[in-house]
C-alpha cells in the first residue's frame, strides 16, 4: 500500500508541475517572475497537503 501511495504521489508532482511548468516558463516568467513564484509556492503546499491527507487515510485504515 505504500507503494501505492508513494507512486501516486509521485505521478501527481509529475502531472502537476510539468506541464504547468512548461506553459508558464513561456509566458509568465518574462511578464511576471513573481507571480510564477507565488503559484509554484501554492501549487507545492497543495500537492503536500493532499500527500499527508492521503498518508492519514491510510494510516486510518491501517489501524482499524
């Protein structure tokens, strides 16, 4: 199960940030570096958000 988890983790960083990163790399970068960064910074608090409400399932149903 934590295979699992650790995959899907994973594949969710991957589908995320690559193509988002692609697109914007583009067109904000040269007209707003901050913005890029502020939605990086979301982005990433989102993903390991979901990620530890994942880990807490998990843990929930492992110890029933």
């Amino acid at each position: 199960m934590r295979k699992l988890l650790k995959a899907l983790g994973i594949a969710t960083i991957i589908l995320f940030y690559l193509p988002i990163y692609h697109v914007f790399s583009g067109f904000l970068y040269e007209v707003n570096k901050m913005m890029l960064f502020i939605y990086w910074v979301l982005l990433t608090v989102t993903s390991i958000l979901i990620g530890f409400m994942l880990l807490e399932m998990e843990l929930k149903r492992v110890r029933k």
